[in-house]
C-alpha cells in the first residue's frame, strides 16, 4: 500500500509509480532562488486533515472564476501559454520533476502571469482533495507512457484515476489526453471507451489526429515525437 503524509487515510491504491526521475541538471544560482523565494508565494499546500479540502478558487484570492487543472506539465510552456491567454482562469500545474518546476517558474516570470499555482508532486494529492465537480478542464499531456505490458499498471490513465477525475470535473468539463505514443494511444481509446461518464468529442476521422489552435505543441511533443501525435478531447458527460 502506498504510504506518504500527503495521502490522506483511506485512500489506499496499489503501490504506484507513476513517474520517473524527480531531479536533472543541477540548479543555477537564479534557478535555485526562483525555487526558494517565489516558488513558496505559488504552491499548494494540501490540507492535512482527512475531512478537509482543498478550495480551489481560494487559492488564487478569489481573483479567478474557474478551475483548470494540468497533470504532469514537464517544463510548463503549455501551461504557461494556457495561463496567459486565460487570465480569469485558475490553473493548477502539478508536476514531481523539479527541472520542470524551475521551468514553469521561467515562464510565469516571463509572462507575468498571476493566475497559476504550482504543487510540486503527484498530482493525485490534489485530486484526490479537490471538491465535486469544481475543475473545468484538465490536460494530460504526453503522459509517461510505459510501453511495456508489465508496466501497464502504472500509466496515470487508468480506471482509478478515470474515476477521480469524473469527480472533480464539472458536468460538461473537457479532458484532453496527448499522446504521441501508439500504444499510449490505444490504451487511452480502449480505457475511454469503458466509462459512461466521459463522451469522445471527435467529430470526424482527422479531429483527433489535428492540433487544435488553442492548444499548443510541449517541449515533449516537439522533442520526443514517436509517431503522429493524437490530440483526444473528453467531455464529462452530465451527472443524472
Ligand atoms: C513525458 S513527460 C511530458 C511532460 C509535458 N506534459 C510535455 O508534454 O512536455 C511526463 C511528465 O509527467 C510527470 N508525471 C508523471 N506522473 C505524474 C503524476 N502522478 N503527477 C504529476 N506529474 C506526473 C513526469 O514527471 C513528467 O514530467
């Protein structure tokens, strides 16, 4: 069973790995003072308690009035980009790696955004703190995809993490899942297709093979492209 503080008791799942390395390149001078100095005026704290959540919208002072969440942002242009062209938008980046944080931090900085915060680990805490249906769109984008069949158990799309977020988002939510990796890809179509709570919003054959504009190519897609990528948009079907 996975034992960590930030886990709050009764959340028990399978020993999970679900990410690789947590430290590259040692950090700058500036690097390592962006982390110390501002990256603690953006986190998030979760809430110790078991009873407790986490309210959303308080943590970005009420100056937001909507909820998106990004899983695994690597080194954060995306969710930078997403963040500047969406300023009334509350964006939640999690993400362990912490080359990638110092990233994220970069942007901000060079965006002057103020509408982002950082948690800087498994983005299940969060989640798994998060109140009902408070989230309007959540990105995860190039996901670790762990192509071999005995580490399938480990690849963030999966039935419990499908079920955590069908909870968070709000009736009519969009999911967007990236990927450039076939096996990743196919996964993704046959986990998806089991839930009646989330509906495919392809409209044809060349939808979800298309980048749409407002979604903008990661350093991963540009870097490590495998094969053509697949842009997949899901709406959290109304709750009854
Ligand atoms: C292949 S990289 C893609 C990064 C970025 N989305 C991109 O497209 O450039 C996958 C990222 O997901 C992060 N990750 C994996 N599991 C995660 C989890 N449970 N919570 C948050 N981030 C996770 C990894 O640390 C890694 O940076």
């Amino acid at each position: 069973m996975t034992k960590d503080a930030n886990i709050p008791e009764g959340f028990h799942l399978p020993e999970q790995r679900f990410f690789g390395r947590r430290k590259g390149k040692p950090l700058s001078g500036r690097q390592q003072s962006l982390m110390d100095d501002f990256l603690p005026t953006i986190s998030i704290a979760i809430p110790a308690q078991d009873e407790q959540e986490l309210d959303p919208l308080a943590l970005f002072d009420g100056r937001v009035d909507d909820i998106w969440l990004e899983i695994g942002f690597g080194k954060g242009e995306h969710l930078a980009w997403q963040a500047d062209h969406h300023r009334s938008v509350g964006i939640i980046g999690c993400e362990p790696y912490l080359n990638g944080v110092v990233g994220l931090l970069n942007h901000i900085e060079d965006t002057d955004t103020s509408n982002i915060r950082i948690y800087g680990d498994d983005a299940r805490h969060v989640i798994w703190k998060l109140p009902d249906a408070s989230v309007s769109r959540v990105f995860l984008l190039h996901p670790d995809p762990w192509p071999k069949m005995r580490h399938a158990r480990r690849r963030f799309v999966n039935r419990h993490n499908l079920d955590d977020l069908a909870r968070i988002m709000k009736d009519g939510a969009e999911l967007r899942i990236g990927t450039d990796h076939p096996v990743y890809r196919e996964w993704t179509m046959v986990q998806m297709s089991l839930r009646d709570d989330f509906e495919w919003q392809a409209e044809g054959p060349e939808d979800w093979l298309t980048r749409p504009d407002d979604w903008p190519e990661t350093r991963y897609e540009i870097k490590a492209l495998e094969g053509r990528a697949t842009y997949f948009r899901y709406q959290r079907r109304p709750r009854s």
